[in-house]
C-alpha cells in the first residue's frame, strides 16, 4: 500500500506561500515597481520614498521579539491568519494615497508594526513543530518562498500597473492575497502535529494532542548564554554585509559601465540564487554541522564581492551577484535551525524574534553605510567593498566558536 504524505509537507507548502506574500518581501519588491508612477504623480522624490523600506525596517526591529513571544503564548497559526487580514486592508489603503508623504510613511510603519506574523518569525516556529530530522530541508523550502514570492510580484504587479496604473494594482495585489493566500493558510496551516493527531516528522503511531508545554530554554536563559551572544554579534554583521553588498549591486555594476538593463537582470538573477541558497543549505543542514554549512555558504559572496572590486564586468559581474544571492539565501535557513537546535520550542518564536532584529539592524545599516561609504570616501566602490569583505571573514572566524548541538 501507497505510504501517505506526511502533512508537514502541506505545512511547508503552505509557509513557503504565506512568506512569499508576506509584508518582508512586499516591501522590498514593491517599492521599486511603485517608486516611478508615485513619484511621477504625487511629486515624491525617490529619496523620500525609499524612507517608506526604513521606516518599516525600524519599526520591524521594535516589533519581531514581541511577535515572537505572542506567537509562542497564543499560537502561531491564529497570529499569522490575523496579521494576513491586517495586511490586506493596509494595501488596498495605498489606493487612496494623497500627496502628504506622511501618509505613506505611516503604512508602512503599520505593516511592520501590524503584520509582523506573516514573516519567517513566525512560519519558521510553524514548522520547526513538525519536524525534526528532516528540519533543514523543511525550512528552505518553506523561507525559499521569499525568492519565489519576490520574483512573481516583481513579474505580476509591472504588468498590472502598465495595464491598470498604481492605484487600481495596490487594490488587486491585496486582493489576490486575501482571495488566495489567506483562505488557503486558513485550510492548511496548522499550529503542531499533535493538534491533528501527529507526531513529529510522521513517526510513529498517531499522537493524541499535547496538554503540556514544549520543552526549551526562555530568552532571558538564552541571551545570558555564550551561544546567544556570540550568534547576535555574528549575525548583526552578515546582515550588514551581505545587504550592504546585495542593494548596491546595480549601481556598483553600472559604475563599472554595465547597461542599466543587464545591470537589472544580474539583480534578478541574484533574487534567483535565493532561493537556490535556501533550499540547498536547507538540505545540507539535516547532514552537516549548520555552522560549517553556514561558513561555507559565505565563501561565494567573499569570493563574489572580491571579483566585483577588481572590476569584473559582464559575464563574471553577473556570477559574482549570484554569489551575495546564495549567501543571503543559505543565511537565513540557518537561524533558523540552530535557534530550534539550541534553545527548542518553549520560546522559539521570541528568540528567533531577537535574531530577526539582530540580522535586520544590520540589514538597516548595512546600505546606509555603504552609500556614505562611496560618497565620502575616496576610492568610493572599491574600498568600502572591501570592507565588506573584511566583515564576512570576521564573521566566518567567529562561527568556529558556535558549540555542538544534539539532533533530535
């Protein structure tokens, strides 16, 4: 007889869709299709407009860690079908933009705020409740959905607005994901195996659902640990790196004379290794020590960012983007993993909640910087990425203090 599918499968799909339409990865794919038409019609420089990702960067510091623990205290799947509704009506809001700028800095303030837990927080603890052994894997394909979902959006919503203008593609885009995404994760989605009779990862006889608490370490246990602090300070600086590097990646690529087209294409190709990164080191991670996965993974964009520096143009620019991409992909899956290996579920979502604001602070500085970086110091491009490149060594160095962990 046939073996059935373990449900944790359907739960996977269902997280690789829900983050794929989540309020992270719109506000990164949106904001470039929607900068021109704003700015052409409300009279919006695009320094003012790509304050809307910042504001939204900051707030989400503030936010993830609370997100977190809700979702650890009142159940994942309930915190996540609430911030999708959320979602929905602060998109279509956008239709009825007026030319007060406050007004657009102000939802995005509120998608940080409101919609939180339909970001990888909250789907990563979703997931690591049905698995164990199959854990990495699981968890790239679910967060390989921000690849996917950038790539789509990017695709759909140009064509939208070429057909129908900004204001009618606002609308539409928050009604696909309420007509589509919304009812499905409200099918699909749930909170633990137990909750329909499982066990982890389908081992076993059925299980009666759990009436006790998960086993794990609370945060204040964790962030006194060796451990915690050591992955914060490393992961602060992938963060300021990695996006340091990957959101200059079309104009360093035109002061080296590429056409804006290719220049373009080398950032969609880049989106493209995200999601190869994430469900590859996925899978290496149920077979290797995470951290050595993690090391290896971050030998492409030093390698990558170095080739950049010395000026590789065409062919090997476009493979040195792909790079940073693998690297951005691979990174994520392995917070992921090692927050369920070290501390477990009893506070999963509040912990990986802290490292989501250590990465995204560094996420936040990271371009900042790196701007300042060419505008004021001399030899603009080639020094600061070299920089860059001093940080992931740093960061590779400091993860050969990251202790073992048991599988379970």
């Amino acid at each position: 007889m046939a073996r059935r599918l373990f449900y944790g499968w359907v739960i996977t799909g269902a997280a690789a869709l829900g983050i794929a339409s989540s309020f992270s990865v719109l506000v990164v794919t949106i904001t470039p299709i929607f900068s021109r038409p704003l700015a052409a019609e409300m009279g919006w420089s695009l320094s003012q407009i790509y304050l809307g990702p910042l504001v939204a960067g900051i707030c989400g510091l503030l936010t993830a860690p609370f997100i977190g623990a809700l979702a650890d205290r009142a159940g994942a799947r309930r915190i996540v079908l609430i911030s999708f509704v959320m979602e929905v009506l602060l998109l279509a809001s956008f239709r009825y933009l007026t030319p007060a700028i406050f007004g657009y800095w102000l939802r995005y303030a509120l998608l940080a705020f409101l919609c939180m837990g339909t970001t990888q927080i909250v789907f990563g603890r979703i997931v690591s409740a049905w698995f164990s052994r199959r854990l990495g894997l699981a968890l790239g394909i679910a967060l390989a959905g921000v690849g996917v979902g950038g790539y789509i959006w990017s695709l759909l919503l140009q064509k939208l607005i070429d057909l129908y203008g900004w204001r009618d593609t606002y609308l539409a885009l928050a009604m696909l994901i309420g007509a589509v995404t919304l009812p499905l994760l409200w099918l699909l989605l749930r909170d633990t195996p137990a909750s329909v009779g499982m066990q982890v990862d389908g081992a076993g006889a059925p299980a009666a659902p759990s009436t006790t608490g998960e086993s794990g370490t609370r945060l204040l246990e964790a962030v006194r640990s060796r451990q915690y602090q050591l992955m914060a300070v490393t992961y602060f600086l992938l963060g300021l790196s990695l996006q340091g590097a990957q959101l200059h990646v079309i104009p360093l690529l035109e002061s080296h004379g590429m056409p804006a087209q290719l220049a373009a294409a080398a950032q969609g190709y880049m989106l493209a290794t995200v999601i190869v990164g994430r469900v590859t080191s996925g899978l290496l991670l149920d077979h290797l020590f995470a951290p050595r996965v993690a090391q290896g993974f971050l030998l492409a964009p030093i390698l990558g960012i170095c080739a950049l520096t010395l000026g590789a143009s065409g062919g090997a620019a476009v493979l040195a983007a792909m790079g940073i991409g693998l690297a951005v992909g691979g990174e994520s899956d392995v917070i992921a993993y090692l927050v369920r290996r070290y501390w477990g579920l009893r506070e999963y979502g509040r912990i990986y909640g802290t490292f989501f604001s250590f990465f995204g602070a560094g996420s936040a500085i990271g371009p900042a910087l790196t701007a300042w970086g060419v505008a004021h110091v001399h030899g603009g491009y080639s020094r600061v990425l070299w920089v860059h490149v001093g940080v992931l060594v740093l960061a590779v160095c400091l993860m050969f203090g990251f202790k073992t962990y048991r599988r379970e």
